[in-house]
C-alpha cells in the first residue's frame, strides 16, 4: 500500500524545452497565418486589377488590333498621344470635369450640409438631393439627354413661357455641352457629398462651438473660423472621392452625347473606350488607359500626401 502510494505522488518531471527547430516551425506558423486569411483577397485583387493593368500597361507598346498578335512597336502610341488633336481635346475636357465637380457637388454638398444641419426639419430639405443619388448614372443621363435635346422637355418649356431666347442647343455646342453634363452629374453626386458632411457635423466636437458662440461668433464668422477647420479631416475625404470620380467619368457622357458631336465632349475615359472597342485600335486605346491611370493616381498620391501632412 505504501510503495502503492508513493507511486502515484510522485512528482511529474517537467516537460522537455523546446528545440530551436520546435521553436522556428512555431514562430513561422504564428506569422505565416495571418497572410493566409489574406490570401483569397490578395488573388482577387491580383486577378482583377494587377494582371488587367499589367496587360494593359503591355498592349500599350504595341499595335494590337484586337484580334491577331501583337507587335511590339515600342513607345510608337506614346508619340502619337502627343501630336493627337482629339487626345489634347479630351485631357482638357477632363480638367473641366474635375473643375466642375470641385466647385458643384463638392460646395453645394457643404452648404446644403451646413445649412439643414440644426435646422427643424433639416431631412425633408435634404431629401431632394438625397434621393437622385440613388439613381444610376445611366439612368441620370437619359433623364438629363431628354431635358437637354434641341426638342426636348427644357427649351419646350422656355418656349412656353415666352423666354425664346434662353433656349440653346445645350449638348451640341463645346463647351456648354460638357458643362451641361457636368449639372446633371452634380445633380446626382450632391447627395452624397451631403452625406458625408454630415457624419463630419455630427463628430465636431460641441465644446469649441458654443464657446465661440459665447463670444458672439456666428454665421459666417462660425462657419469660417470653426466649423470648416473642424471639418477639415471630412473635406479631405470628400474632394479625394469627387476628384477621383471626375477623372474616370464615362457613362453620363456616353448616354447623353456619346462624346459627340464630332468628339467634342470626349473625356480621356471615353476616348480611351472609343480608341479600344468601336475603332479597335486597342493598343492606342491601352496607352490612353496608361495615361489615365497615371493621372488619376498621381494626382491622388499628390493630393492625400500634402493634405495628410498638413492636418
């Protein structure tokens, strides 16, 4: 009984440590895991973006027509983007695009925004603006093209209320043509800049504005000196979104005016869509895309670098 009891309280020896084979295999499971549940994004996003632009990137060295091989012809398309009169046409149409969107959506978002923010009733006034988001911007772009036509529902009714004069041929003269698509993509791009101001109204700190309002600050003077600088971190977001967007515009062009007439409100995106599917030059149509997306994340870069630095 006692050699018994002895054999069961016995202490238990201690468990060997660990090799530094034993260790590596461990530490490397530990780190390796991580990437593992990153792994299916990272074939995604490698499959649908990176293969596509290192493709394109490629064709834009060549002449491919589509179909057939392709010969490489060197930075032949690049040249030929320079001395392109329709190429010229286009990047300045983009600018225009870009420059519209910051001073429409983005402005009239921030003053709708600040003006129904503590207003009674504010989200019936915004509704408006708030609804058309909703909607496609192919869907935006045939309601605007049947109000915008020579016949259509804008100048039948200047000419019904005796104001012959107004009415224009409002999609077939450059530049009113784009200017005119640029108001119906604010139309539908102010809600969400709306929004966006909004979540960054609700997350100001209430503190500095009621003691400015103490002081007598109000209106302007509050708006100025307060609320935009607080704003500041939300405007970042919502001039990065609206200047991405406009360099990448295409379906309301294409569904009003189809760049027309005569190319004359092409964007860099439709040219690059014209050039490679209905011309079926897709090496000239990739060294538009080229171009293009080193634009869209050059200015991006440049754009988040100098304003994150300053905050």
């Amino acid at each position: 009984m006692d050699q018994q009891t002895k054999s069961t309280t016995a202490p238990i020896a201690p468990a060997a440590p660990a090799t530094r084979h034993q260790r590596r295999v461990t530490w490397g499971a530990e780190q390796l895991t991580p990437y593992a549940f990153m792994l299916p994004a990272l074939v995604l996003v490698a499959g649908l973006l990176l293969w596509p632009f290192a493709r394109t990137f490629w064709l834009s060295f060549t002449d491919f027509k589509g179909i057939g091989a392709a010969s490489f012809i060197g930075l032949q398309n690049y040249r030929d983007l320079l001395h392109d009169p329709q190429f010229s046409q286009s990047f300045k149409n983009t600018i225009l695009w870009v420059v519209g969107t910051l001073l429409l959506p983005v402005g009239l978002g921030l003053l709708i925004a600040v003006m129904s923010f503590e207003l009674r009733g504010g989200g019936v006034y915004r509704l408006p603006f708030l609804i058309p988001y909703a909607l496609s911007g192919t869907a935006i772009g045939v309601m605007w093209e049947f109000m915008l036509r020579s016949k259509g529902a804008l100048n039948g009714l200047l000419g019904s209320m005796g104001l012959e004069r107004f009415e224009h041929s409002w999609l077939l003269r450059p530049p009113l043509n784009t200017w005119s698509m640029i108001f119906a993509s604010t139309w539908q791009s102010t809600g969400v800049s709306v929004l966006l101001f909004l979540i960054g109204l609700q997350v100001i700190p209430r503190d500095p504005v009621e003691a400015a309002k103490l002081d007598g600050a109000a209106g302007w003077t509050l708006f100025r000196d307060i609320t935009f600088p607080l704003l500041r971190p939300m405007t970042i977001v919502v001039v990065g979104i609206s200047l991405v967007n406009s360099l990448k515009t295409f379906d309301i062009i294409w569904v009003m005016t189809q760049g027309g007439p005569y190319r004359s409100s092409e964007t860099l995106a439709v040219t690059m869509y014209r050039e490679t599917f209905l011309l079926f030059r897709h090496g000239y149509g990739s060294a538009v895309a080229t171009v293009l997306s080193v634009i869209v994340l050059g200015v991006s870069l440049l754009y988040l670098g100098r304003t994150l630095r300053s905050i």
